[in-house]
C-alpha cells in the first residue's frame, strides 16, 4: 500500500496537493503540522498537512516531501475549519488565508531571503553547520535557502534554518514590515530600605551639600508621598527642573533603582490595579448582556462615548477567565489604542498578551506558541483584525471594540475579510459567546440586533457626572458673508478656543485631509498638477514644500512658476491640518500645538510621543484627522472643533452619511469625558443637513432608520449582499477588451444582478488601470450557488490567453 498526503501550500491555488510519504511518516504525521516540500522545477515551500490517506493522484505522479518540520501540529482543528469558511465565503485559498495567518518564520521557502541578526555575539554555541551559515552571512547581506543547501553541503536544511532563527543568529529580511520595536521607558523606583524614615532622614542630611540631588529627593516624594510607587524618569526630571546628571548621582548612590519597561506593560510593583465597581447602569447592562447570551450568542454594546463599555468588557474577561476560557480583544488598530491596552494591561497583567502584525517575528511567534502550549501567558489576547486567526484552542468570549470601524475589513491583499464577522464565526466555532461594541454601531450590526439576530443592550448615559457634549453647526456661508472669519476659524471657535485656552482646558481641532492644501491651481490657465501615476491631483505640503500623491506616494518639488503657462500664478485652494497648525500658530502665538496624521505618525515612536505630549498637557491643541476618533481619552479636553464637516458628506459612497455620523460623533465623543461639560464646535456650509443635525442630537436612532431606508430604497446592504470584482491591468486597451468581456459574461449568468463595468473614483492608482463591477445578490438567492458561478466565470476569464496577464480581484462584502 502506498501513502500519501494533502497539504495546504500557502499560494493562490484553489486546490490542494498530494505528496507521496512513507508508511512511517504516515503513522507520525498529524493535520496541522508543517512539511517541506518540492513545488514546480525548482521551488520549495513549507505546507501544511491536511489529511493522510492512500490514494494516489490521478493527474500527475506524487512527488516525495522533503522533511516533515513539526513533532506536533502548530495549526489546530478549529482553526483550518475557520480558514476553510473564509475561503469559501471570501473566495479566496484556504492557501492565502495561511499566509495571512502564521508569521512568515514558520512558512520557509525557496524565495525567503535570510539575513544576518547584529544583536548575536555567541558564535561559541554553534554546531559546525550552524557556524559555517553564521560565517557566510559575514560575507554577504542575505542567503536564500538553496545557498544555505550549497553552504553545508546538505539538502534539508530548513531545520538548520529554523534552530538559527531560535538561537537568534539570523533574522527572515521582511519588506512588507516596517520593524516596529515596543517603545521602553526609564523608571526609577526608591530602594526600599528608604521607605523607613530613620535611613531616609540620614541620607537626606548627607545631601546637605549637594542641593540639586536633595532637591530632586524632595520632588520624588511630592509626586509620590508614600515613596512606593516607580514613577517615569522624564516625569520626575521635568516637575524637578532637573538634570540626568543630577539623577545619575542619585543612582550610584543606590537610592534610586532603575528599570526600563515597554509603555503599555508597565505594572507597578507587579501588582494588578483593581477593577473598578460599576455604577449602576454599567451592572443592569452587564446583566441584560449575560441574559441575551442564553439566548443568543452575540450581543450588541450600544453605549454612547465614554459610558464605560472597556468597564464591562472588563467584567466579561474576568467571568471568561474563571471558566478557564481564552479570551480574544479585538482593536480597530493596535497602534492608536495603547491607551486601552495599557488599562487592560494593568488589571489583568502577564495572561494578557498582545498580537500586533508589526512586533517583531520572535515576538508574534511566541504569542502564537503560547497559544498552542496552551500557556497561561496567553489567557487573554489583545490584537487587531489578523488575531482571529491565531490558535486558540478554547475561547470562551470574543469581544469587538469599536465594532464600527472599517478597518477591521481587509481590502487589500487576499484573504479580504471582515474581522468582526470572522470572529462571529469563529466563536461559533468555539461554542463561545461575542460582545460588539461601539458608541455609533455600524447599520448592519444594529439592524441584526433589531431582528433579534443579537442581543442589544444600551447604555444611553456617560459614566459618572459627564454628560455627553454639547453640539453647535456653524453656518460658513453666513460667517464668510458676514466677514466672520478669520482664516478657517469663524469667530465663535476661535473665542470658544480662547476661553477653553484661559480656563487650562485642552482642545482637539479636527480636519479630515492632510498637508497643506488639497488642490494647487494655477489662476492664468486653471491647470491642476495631477500626479504621473495616479488619475489624482497632488497635495501641497509646505514643510518640504512638494507636491505629493496620497495614493503611490509620489512628490515633485513645487516650482514657482505653473508648468503648463509658465505664469507664476500658482495658488492653493481647500487646507489640510499642516495649514491649521500653521495658521493658529499665528493667530495664538505661544500656544503650544501638537499634530497629528499620517505625515506625522511615521516614525517608529512618534504616535505615541504626540499622545504622551498631550496627555501631560505639553502641548495645549492637537490637531489631526480621523487617527483622533480612535478611542482617545483626554480628561482635559473641554472644546473640539471640526474645520469642515462638508468633504466626508459628498463622499461616493453609500456608506459616506453613516461614516460621517460615526466619525462626528467619536470626535464629539473626546470632548468633555470627565466631569467637566464639553463642547463641539462643526463648521460647515451646510448646517440644514439632516446628518448634521442628527450628530448635533445625538440621534444615532434616527440616523439609522434613516439611513436604513435609504438602503431599502437603493438596494444596498443589509437587503441584500454584494460582491465586487476589480480588473486592474496597466495597459487601458487591454483592460477595456477584458472588462466588455467579463461585463456580458457576467451578465450571461446573473442577469440584473451585475453593475458595470464602471470607472473607480479614482480610475489608475500607481499605473494601473482599474475597472469594477458589482453584483448584488438577494438575501433568499443561493448565496453558495452564485459564488460558485462566480468563480467559473473568473476560470474562463483567465483561461483566456491575452487575459492571463490582467488583476482579477473578487471581494466579497466589500463594504
Ligand atoms: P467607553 O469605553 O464607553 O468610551 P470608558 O470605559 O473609557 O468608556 O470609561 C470612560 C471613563 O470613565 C474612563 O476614564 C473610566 O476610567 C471611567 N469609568 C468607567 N466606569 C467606571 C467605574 N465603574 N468607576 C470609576 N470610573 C469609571
Ligand atoms: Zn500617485
């Protein structure tokens, strides 16, 4: 009898392969571990095991694996039943869904470059194999895999390759990551033997001739009376006027200790700060969620900003914890949330771990072996969208924050998915229960929890004394009519800003475009710059003063003179948040302003610095686009003001009202969170507009009837489904030919169910051409029929010679 194996290759092919083992490897073998195997002339890859069985291919003879990598599966049960969902329900491989999942260590092959790790100095603890790659890799900056089999002379080296990386002697070159290393902090902590006062009174008087020292003591404990508690060395050093100098004598002198900790896992004195009580509403809400979960196995948070949602998400991991279940967190983006990270950190310490697509590769692969190990330092897992593909073996609750956001959909590349929805079926998976949140639930999940799909409870009223802000529309026709204006600022923010300036209140000023100004045109003869690559026009961005594309990134210096006419005529038209902070630097001079976007988030520790200034109140105005909705909580803020509401409103979307309500209401939502009463300030030249209206009211009930009808009206989600199909090729022509065929193909099968091809808004990004269409399937049609139609369409698409070469894209739910 002979034996075989399906395995799972982490490449665009629907269809599994099967590789030839021995009688013995196929007693060892189990679903879930990882082979090495040949693939084409002269590829390898790493796989993974599917099933074992005995029958041989009819299509082609079954090569041989090369090396089985794994004495135990390091992919679960539940999670290729998981993969396997997504991969039909997305239309993507079960392959790519692989990909996406495991970090890129433990899928080795032939194309995987391998570099040299500078941190590694021990060459004493090397086998003679393991030195002879750790030697080469002096000579040169990076081997692929067959240079490592020509290296030591062996053909399966992959092991060899996997216990370097373990060791720490080589790292995998990772294009696709910006290396994100945790920020660490300094701290100082007071040698407990001064906690008694005889030794501190004692060492104070010996400082009697070194004032700076004593006076930096003296600090330490305004801050900090009892003396237990560590405090940040920044913190201290700024509040005392002091130097590092001065502090460095206090070190040597072992009166202060000294520990670096990442920010968001600081825990002090190893101890967990307690959780707190809930008020009243926030339990009645946590005992509604608990009765909905006998009933259904979702339940929808509806509580406003700053109701104290985290509180009872709290409450539910504690609960999950004692039943001995795994719990996963899942954040719109790690990133911006590291102040609810943090609080999460500080109640449930080290069973809380964090999964972030950009830690390093030692980190994101011990998150994933703890998970299989079971251990208890992954009891708790906090991650954005990637985490629900992480191998959980026995989740008992998954709870979705923010369940509004759009980024937890995955648009770009395959598998694109929606997290929140892949982490509903996970669940089921697991038998577990789903906690949606959000202060501005997106219309589907509302509208599942008015069918009774999930359990809705709300919480309509801010923790404690705060209540939710006071909203004023700014009519900007009027005020420019009027000559009210003073720059963008209409004289009713720029006083609201003052006041809350003279009161020591903090702002946060709101515009949703970055740089300088949107459009550069040229008054002689109206030409805008456009960009080279993208169907665009560029933005000016005064700093560096060049002109850029927000699509490929593309910039050009901005010349003087327009380059069509030749005229220097050349004038800016709209404005982003550098032309805010530029212009209050003016009108408020000495008013320190932070910004925040994406020109200024780049750098490895930046966002969190821009934060951190503003949380200390170093800077007194932050100014910034959507990256402030992202659940930030300032106590001091009083006053938001958004520039300009209109842009978002004309957006070609049918989600572009429903998004302008979310966004409006999550900025609305920093202002005023503690006791103090807080103000929005929108300007806007269309005050009458209902969504407007609806954000100034608070009226999330009314918005989303609203809203649902309008989709009732013109057939959009959750009336029906939809699947988008994006052609891309860099050749229009080609394109052209492609879409007329695919457009009566499509039409040939779904009759009126298929839009276009239409043009994108944007119709070439980085050189290519783009051509979509929609399909719009209804709720009873056969949803599994029509995508398997779907996908033989795309297989005659491409088995068309001169198409071969042209993007074919389905996304599913691409919304
Ligand atoms: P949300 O997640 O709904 O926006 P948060 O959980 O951030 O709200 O709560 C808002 C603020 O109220 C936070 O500063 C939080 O510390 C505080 N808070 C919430 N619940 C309680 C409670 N039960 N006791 C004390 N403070 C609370
Ligand atoms: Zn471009």
């Amino acid at each position: 009898m002979e034996f075989f194996i399906n395995v799972i290759l982490p490449i665009p092919l629907q269809r599994l392969f099967t590789y030839k083992i021995t009688q013995a490897e196929s007693h060892f073998l189990q679903q879930g571990m990882r082979v090495v195997v040949p693939f084409g002339k002269s590829k390898l890859y790493t796989a993974i095991v599917f099933s074992i069985h005995n029958d041989a291919p009819i299509a082609y003879e079954a090569k041989d694996i090369y090396q089985i990598l794994d004495e135990q599966p390091i992919i679960t049960n539940k999670q290729l039943k998981h993969w396997q969902w997504m991969a039909d329900y997305y239309l993507c491989t079960v392959g790519e869904v692989l990909r996406a999942a495991l970090p890129s260590a433990f899928l080795l092959e032939s194309e995987t470059l391998i570099v040299q790790n500078n941190l590694f100095d021990e060459e004493m603890s090397l086998t003679d194999d393991e030195f002879l790659v750790f030697e080469a890799l002096q000579h040169q900056p990076e081997l692929k895999i067959k240079d490592i089999v020509d290296i030591v002379q062996k053909k399966h080296v992959v092991s060899l390759i996997q216990n370097l990386l373990k060791k720490g002697v080589v790292e995998l070159k990772e294009a696709l990551y910006q290396k994100y290393k945790p920020k660490l902090e300094k701290y100082v902590k007071l040698n407990p033997k001064f906690l008694d006062n005889g030794a501190l009174n004692a060492f104070l008087n010996d400082l009697k001739n070194a004032p700076k020292q004593r006076a930096l003591v003296l600090q330490f404990f305004v801050l900090n009376p009892k003396g237990e508690k560590p405090l940040l060395a920044k913190k201290l050093l700024e509040k005392a006027q002091s130097t590092t100098v001065v502090l460095k004598s206090l070190e040597s002198k072992e009166f202060f200790e000294v520990f670096y900790e990442q920010i968001d896992r600081v825990i002090f004195n190893n101890e967990l700060v307690k959780t707190k009580i809930l008020s009243a509403s926030q339990k009645s809400a946590l005992i509604q969620i608990k009765e909905s979960f006998k009933i259904q196995d979702v339940c929808l948070l509806h509580g406003v900003t700053s109701s104290g949602k985290t509180e009872i998400y709290v409450s539910l991991i504690q609960e999950a914890l004692k039943q001995d279940k795994q719990v996963l967190f899942l954040l719109p983006e790690i990133a911006l949330t590291t102040q609810l990270i943090s609080r999460l950190k500080a109640y449930f310490g080290n069973i809380l771990a964090v999964f972030h697509s950009k830690y390093s590769l030692n980190e994101r692969v011990e998150v994933w072996q703890n998970l299989l190990e079971k251990s208890d330092k992954a009891k708790i897992i906090i991650g954005a969208r990637s985490a629900v593909l992480l191998p959980f073996s026995n989740l008992g609750l998954i709870i979705v924050d923010e369940e509004h956001e759009n980024s937890y959909k995955q648009f770009e590349p395959s598998p694109r998915y929606h997290a929140r929805d892949a982490a509903i079926v996970l669940a089921n998976i697991h038998k577990a229960k789903v906690v949606l949140g959000s202060a501005t639930p997106s219309i589907e999940s509302y509208y599942n929890a008015q069918n009774n799909k999930y359990g809705l409870v709300e919480l309509s009223e801010r923790f404690g004394e705060g209540t939710l802000p006071n909203i004023e529309l700014i009519d900007l026709k009027e005020k420019y009519k009027k000559k009210r204006m003073n720059g963008f600022f209409s004289d009713t923010l720029l006083e609201e800003i003052k006041s809350a300036l003279a009161l020591n209140n903090q702002i946060i000023l709101f515009q949703n475009r970055r740089g300088f100004a949107p459009i550069v045109t040229c008054t002689s003869c109206g030409v805008v710059p456009h960009c080279p690559n993208c169907d665009v026009s560029l933005t000016y961005h005064k700093l560096k003063n060049t002109l850029q594309c927000h699509y490929c990134g593309y910039f050009e210096p901005l010349e003087t003179k327009c380059k069509a006419c030749h005229n220097p005529t050349l004038t800016t038209q709209g404005f982003g948040t550098e032309q805010i902070v530029a212009s209050l630097e003016e009108l408020l001079p000495n008013v320190p302003i932070g910004r925040m976007d994406f020109d200024t988030t780049r750098g490895k520790y930046a966002y969190q610095k821009i934060i951190n200034d503003f949380e200390q109140g170093d800077t007194k105005i932050l100014v910034g686009t959507q990256m402030l909705t992202k659940g930030l909580d300032f106590s001091n803020v009083t006053l938001v003001g958004v520039l300009q509401a209109d842009s978002m409103l004309n957006f070609p979307d049918f989600r572009a009202h429903e998004r302008s309500f979310q966004l409006l209401q999550q900025v609305a939502g920093r202002s005023g969170r503690s006791a103090s009463k807080g103000k929005v300030i929108i300007q806007t030249f269309n005050p009458y507009h209902q969504i407007l209206k609806q954000v100034k009211a608070h009226a999330y009930f009314e918005m989303y009837n609203e809203q649902l009808n309008e989709r009732y009206q013109h057939h959009y989600p959750p009336y029906l489904r939809m699947v988008k199909i994006i052609l891309k090729h860099k050749n229009a022509a080609t394109l052209f030919k492609a879409s007329d065929w695919l457009g009566k193909s499509l039409q040939m099968t779904f009759k009126n169910d298929v839009l276009g091809p239409s043009d994108p808004p944007i119709p070439r990004i980085r050189n290519l051409y783009a051509k979509t269409f929609l399909l719009k399937f209804s709720k009873n049609q056969q949803l599994k029929i029509s995508k398997a139609q779907l996908l033989k369409v795309k297989d005659s698409f491409l088995a068309i010679a001169e198409f071969r070469s042209v993007r074919f894209i389905i996304d599913v739910d691409n919304y």
